[in-house]
C-alpha cells in the first residue's frame, strides 16, 4: 500500500492552489458580500485546464486521473466552496456522466466544448418538490417523433445562470409501476426557446457561486439529446451523484483544512491570561478534533479516488468520504469561529464564511440523513450494488493521454 | 534562439527559518522553486515564444533541487539538468557561478542567460553578475522590460529599474539578465507540462563532467544566530476625548523619538 502522491499529484495540488490563493483568495470575499460570482471564475479556470482536469485528452481534456480532481476539489475549496461546486457539477455531475454514458456522437457535441472549459455545464435533478425523493420528480418529457418536449422547473441548480449545457432528469413514463423506472435523462442546451433561469439570492452561504432555478416551457430538443436509454434516468442520476459527491467530499476536506489552518495562525497569534491561546488545553482538543478530521476525512476521498481509478464501484465509499467529510467539515468551521471568539463572528476573518459555505454541502448531492441510511443500508445488506449497463471507465494513462 | 535559466531550490516563503544548533533549519517546510527565479523562467518562456528556439533549466543543488527544475519545466521550459556534486555542499556564489558558467559553455551556444534577481534564502544577489563576469559576457541586472530582442544583430535592449530610476541599457548577446518582479507575471505550470515533468529523467552533471575550474569558497558562514528577541510593548492610551489621546499620542511619539 503506498500512501504518498506521485510527482504530477503533488504539481496538481500546488498549480491548483496557486490559483486559488493568488486569484481569488484576495477578492472572495468582496463577491461573497455582494452575493454574486467572480467574473472571471469560469474563464479563468477554463484556460487553465481546470475545467477538464480529469478527462480524457481526446475529448479535449487534461488527461488527469480521478485523484488529480480530488486534489484539486480540496485545494479549490480551502479558498472558497463556490470554487469546488464548479468542478462539482460541471465536472462531477455532468462531464463525467457523459464519460461514463455517453455515445462518442454525444462525447463530441457536448463533453468536448465542456472539457476544454468552452461551454459550461450544471446538473438539475432537483425539482421544487423533489430532493432527496427523487421519485417524486415531476418534469416530463413527451416524445414527439424525433424530438422530446420538455416541461418542468429545476430548483437550487448551482451554474443555473452560467451553464450552457444541463444535464436534467425528467418523466418520459407517467404510468411505469415504479416511478423511478419512468425517469430519463437529457442534455439539454440552455439557449433554447423555453428555458428561462434565475439566481436564488438569500441564501446562508456560497455566496459567491451561482444557484438558481430553470424553467423549461415546452422545450424542444432532439432525440440524439437523450442520454442512455429511457427510463434509465434513475440511474444515470445516481451514478452522477458518486461523481459529484466525490468532489463535494474532497472539498469539505479541503475546508476542514482551511478551519484548521486559520485556528493554527488566530491560536498562536492571540494572546489572554498573559498566554497564547494554543496552549489553553480546551483550544488544543478543538485544534485535535481538526486534525483528525481532515486526515480521516483525506483517507476516505482518496480511498474512492483510488477505486474510481481502478473502475471499481464506490457508491458505499464516496457515500461515506462525503457524509465524513461534510459534517466534520461543518464541526471544524464551528470551532474555528470559537477558537476566533469575537472576532470569528465577524467577516474580518474567514472562519464565519467557512461555516456558512459548510451547511450547503451538508444537505444537497445526498443529505448526511440519507447517506446515513446508505452506510446502513449496506451494513445490513439491505442495499447492494446492481451491475450498470455503463459504469464510469477506470483510469489508463495511455488511453487518457492519446490525442485521438 | 538558445536559451538558459538558473533556478534555485529554497525554502517556501511561509517557511520559519531559524538557527538550531548552529545550524539553519526551515523544519519540515516545503522548499519550493526561488520565487524570483519564476519571474526569470516567465521572461525565458516569452522570448523563446517570441523568437522559437529552445530553454534549458539548469540549477546547482542535491537531489531537491529536481523539485525545483520540475517547476520549471511544468511551466514549459524544454529541458533540465542539475548539477550536484559532494564538493559543492559549501558553495558561495563565486563558486556557484563558476559551475553554472562551466555548465553555460558545456550546453553550448547559449544567446541568453536568465536568472531571478536573488535567492531568498541567502539573499546575496550577485550570482548573475558573477556568472556574466566568468564567462566574459555583459551582465544586465535587475531588468524591469525587454524592450528589444534581435538575434540577428545579437543585440538587446532593456530597462533597468535602479534606485535612481530607470535605466535603459543596450547590450550584444550573449548577454546575462537578471529579472526583477515587474518584467512579467510567471505563468502557472500546465497540466501538460505537469505531465511530462513529473516523468521526465533529468540529467545530473558532476563538477568532474563540466571540466570546471573551481575555487576554494571565498565566503563561509563561521557562525550563526538568531536575530535578538525583540520584546513588544504594547500601551493602549485613553482619554477623555479624542483630541486628548491624539495629544498623548503625539507626546508619546516625539518623547520615544520614533519620529
């Protein structure tokens, strides 16, 4: 078993964090106030590559592995979450689901423009009425010869009003005697006639990111937009989710990080009772706790890095990194705000943003309710995983790095 | 256009630098490329964009120095080589500079020589002059801006920011340059270049492989310390009204003769 990180692991982890700390740390919160996202976020990480990180180099990707995104995710989100949720839903929740179920007619139109940062993509599963039951979704989309029409509202979309490209689940069966198996799934471009968006503003954190709703009123698309077969939605969606989960758990362990960091600095720095506080034993257990966070929480990320790169199947691991890492992450900010005192209370320091951006992650791509019934459900193999008709293709340098 | 950069492997600036034992120790800090030497492998990669031809990293260190030289060829340099040699452990910047020259001439043909205007962890800034000095060519440094390149005439122009001013200089290649921060933003590594760093097989030089003349260092480091604890007091001074405290203010300024 080796733990360390190759060469190009550690270079990912430094030119990523680069970035984020020159570019952005210096003006996040300026747009965390004004509750909007950084011009040039989106540009900015489509040039670097950051946007296609992990895809193939043939579909205009940076041929990176699945650890390399992780890396990145934690890196990204030490700065700032809305950085991460980026990578997380045009990265984790559509790019890779083309990857994983997409045609090569499909790689070409859509994966492609979204590898090398072109166009930008986002998710909508969630529905005003639907979150964690998915079942209970209610768009629909009405096959009409070689087109679907689509009607619905998408609800909390992050990149609603950035996308280009989304990825949404809709009903094609409103007779299928299990409701999931009514679901399929679609791409759909977001400047057709019909679909209407808007930022949700409001809200306690993330802040500086974009999410919001999509309407769609009688949108037509084509029929070679259907991802996977009909009624194979359910699953196209679920699959989706061990992507984006893996990069919302990479991120909270990046922010665990950052909570622990800023406690490192604020306890070594403020004096009372004529000492530091670091060496106040209670502020040592906070600092403790942190520490055995961010590397269990680390462990559990890599772990299903590692097992995407093999092309082994990881909902059971990443379902565990990501209710792991999200509470810890949420734990840790906590007590970074109590380590800071009054002053964590504040937005002079960054430790209020970090708590307010750790709740987010907490509740969508899977609340820690729900993954907590999937780590039972397992345990007590009520729940196993069913072979896909597409599962995500494992890792292989030479195929990622071939140009065609 | 043939081109080299020197770069140095250095404790990362967050580092805490401190004497133990007599010895300099930065912890378990990372060491990380010399920041000023990022701006010079930026100017490089322009040129060599600006007029083709190829860059070369060169640094003198151990094995960790390969950290540093990886950097520089994620950013998109074309080729590396260390030099690493038992009998460089107490290197000053006079020997330093006669390897990198040896090595300079051993490449062979080279236009241009860049390096950043110090490393961070010595502080001594002279190696480019140096360098320029050994093997006979102008030295021009710390330069804000390349105004003109002409391999043809083999000539250069820059501007020199020195504590007058700006100087604009004209020199014949080649030529040595040391770059200071303003000349251009270093660029991040790409995950291409990152690639091919992370597998390439960097070539180590010996001071035996260069045929370099070597001297005896001229500096060596007898003892070192710590700089002095300084004790800080801080005083919060009160008053009735804010005109009353800027005036105790004000006294306590003039009387500590901090102005």
């Amino acid at each position: 078993m080796d733990f360390a990180l190759t060469d190009e692991h550690r270079m990912v982890q430094q030119m990523v964090k680069g970035f984020a700390q020159k570019e952005v740390s210096p003006v996040i919160k300026e747009y965390d106030r004004k509750q909007a996202m950084a011009p040039f976020i989106l540009p900015r990480m489509a040039e670097l590559g950051i946007l296609g990180i992990c895809l193939p180099v043939r579909y205009g990707g940076q041929g990176m592995d699945y650890i390399a995104l992780g890396l990145a995710c934690e890196e990204l989100e030490a700065v700032d979450s809305t950085l991460r949720v980026v990578m997380s839903v045009h990265m984790g929740l559509n790019s890779m689901a083309l990857l994983q179920w997409g045609t090569e007619e499909q790689k070409e139109r859509f994966l492609a423009p979204q590898a090398r940062g072109e166009k930008i993509a986002c998710f909508g599963l969630t529905e005003p009425g639907a979150g964690s039951d998915v079942a209970a979704i209610l768009s629909t989309a009405k096959r009409d010869g070689d087109i679907y029409i689509i009607n619905g509202e998408k609800m909390w979309i992050s990149l609603a009003t950035k996308a280009d490209h989304a990825l949404i689940v809709a009903r094609t069966d409103l007779d299928a005697a299990d409701p999931h198996d009514g679901l399929s799934a679609f791409m759909v471009e977001l400047n057709r006639d019909g679909v209407t968006s808007g930022d949700i503003h409001g809200k306690l954190g993330v802040r500086a990111g974009s999410t919001g709703w999509i309407a769609f009123q009688d949108v037509e698309i084509p029929a070679e937009n259907r991802i996977g077969e009909e009624g194979e939605g359910f699953k196209i969606a679920m699959s989706s989710l061990d992507n984006g989960r893996y990069t919302v758990a990479a991120g909270a362990t990046g922010l665990i990080r950052a909570s622990l960091e800023a406690s490192l600095r604020y306890a070594q720095e403020r004096k009372a009772f004529g000492r530091e506080v670091g060496k106040f034993q209670l502020v040592q257990q906070k600092i403790a706790h942190m520490v055995q966070s961010y590397e269990a929480a680390k462990l559990l990320y890599l772990r299903a890095g590692w097992m995407k790169n093999q092309g082994i199947r990881n909902t059971c691991e990443t379902s565990l990194a990501k209710w792991f890492a999200t509470d810890a992450s949420f734990d840790a900010a906590s007590e970074a705000i109590q380590i800071h005192g009054a002053y964590g209370y504040s937005d002079e320091y960054d430790v209020e943003r970090y708590l307010r951006n750790a709740k987010g992650a907490v509740i969508y791509e899977g609340t820690s309710e729900i993954h907590q019934l999937i780590q039972a459900g397992y345990a007590l193999e009520y729940r196993d995983n069913v072979p896909l008709r597409c599962e995500l293709p494992a890792f292989d340098d030479d195929i990622w790095q071939k140009e065609q | 256009m043939k081109i080299v950069v020197c770069v140095k492997q250095v404790p990362d600036t967050a580092a805490k630098v401190v004497v133990e034992d007599g010895q300099v120790t930065w912890g378990d800090a990372p060491l990380v490329i010399n920041p000023w030497d990022e701006y010079a492998v930026e100017t490089a990669l322009l040129q060599q964009e600006a007029h083709s031809g190829d860059v070369t990293v060169i640094s003198v260190g151990d094995e960790d120095a390969k950290e540093a030289l990886k950097h520089a060829l994620a950013m998109g340099c074309g080729n590396a080589i260390l030099i690493s040699d038992p009998g460089l452990e107490n290197a000053d910047s006079l020997v330093t500079s006669q390897v990198l020259a040896a090595a300079i001439q051993k490449i062979g043909d080279v236009d241009l020589a860049f390096f950043g205007r110090q490393a961070i962890d010595g502080d001594v800034g002279v190696t480019a002059a140096q360098t320029a000095r050994v093997l006979g060519w102008p030295s021009l440094t710390l330069v804000s801006a390349i105004s003109e390149l002409d391999p043809v005439s083999s000539s250069i122009r820059v501007e020199r920011s020195v504590e007058e001013g700006r100087q604009v200089v004209e020199g014949k290649l080649p030529a040595v340059v040391s770059v200071i921060k303003d000349i251009a933003e270093p660029r991040y590594p790409s995950f291409m270049g990152i690639r091919k760093a992370s597998r390439a097989e960097i070539p180590v030089w010996s001071v035996a492989e260069l045929g370099a003349e070597v001297s005896d260092p001229v500096v060596s480091w007898p003892e070192i310390s710590n700089p002095p604890k300084q004790e800080v007091i801080t005083e919060i001074i009160s008053g009735g009204s804010p005109a009353e405290i800027a005036e105790t203010l004000a006294e306590k300024i003039l009387e500590t003769k901090v102005l």
